[in-house]
C-alpha cells in the first residue's frame, strides 16, 4: 500500500488519507479524484499501475476533460496532456448537463487552489 502526497482530497476528508485504497472505498471521496488529478499532477503519474481500475480510469476521464475545458484556468498539467496525447485516456466534451451535475466538486476543487 502506497502513500500518495494529496492536495484537495485531504482537505474534503474527516480524516488523514493515507493511500489510494482509502479513496477508492470511499464513494464520497472518489467523487473529488478527477479534482485532485487536474490539481496534483504528480499524483496522476504515481497511480500508474492503478491505471486499469474503472474508478480511476472515469476520474482520469473526468479530469482530462474538464482540464481540456477550462485549461485557461489551471496551470499546465503535462501528465494530463501526454495521456490525452497518447490516447490513454477518452475524453468528453463537457456539456451543460454535465457541468450542472459536477460544478458543485468542480467550484471546491478551484476555491481549495485559488484559482478563482
């Protein structure tokens, strides 16, 4: 069990995250890992051999799309684009009906970072 350095997630948490297991048992903080990708790129390279596990894969999803629509508000994140430019990773076009469904996580993880 790895131990990942975390920047949003911990500060959603009740309690001190310790690995990528405690999230991913979690279903509340599962929500906020596409956030913590798109804010922590390191992370995106450290689960690389957890790449294959369907949460990560939709959070990696998540994050690359969201990242791709709203690039102009966060810093460069090279880990992100090299899975888009490798196709690892599917992206989606964030529609309205998304966006109404995730602004909520999506407006904690910028306010966290500052970037609004």
């Amino acid at each position: 069990m790895k131990s990942f350095n975390l920047v949003f997630i911990d500060s959603v948490s009740e309690k001190k995250i310790t690995s990528l297991e405690d999230i991913l048992q979690n279903g509340r903080l599962a929500k906020f890992l596409w956030i913590e990708f798109i804010l922590n790129p390191q992370l995106v390279q450290d689960i690389a051999s957890y790449r294959d596990n369907p949460v990560i894969k939709d959070s990696l999803s998540d994050a690359l799309s969201w990242y791709a629509a709203f690039r102009w508000l966060f810093p460069v994140n090279k880990t992100l684009e090299e899975l888009r430019d490798n196709n690892e990773i599917i992206t989606y076009r964030v529609t309205d009906n998304i966006y109404r469904q995730k602004r909520r996580n999506f407006l904690k993880g910028i306010l966290h970072a500052r970037l609004c």
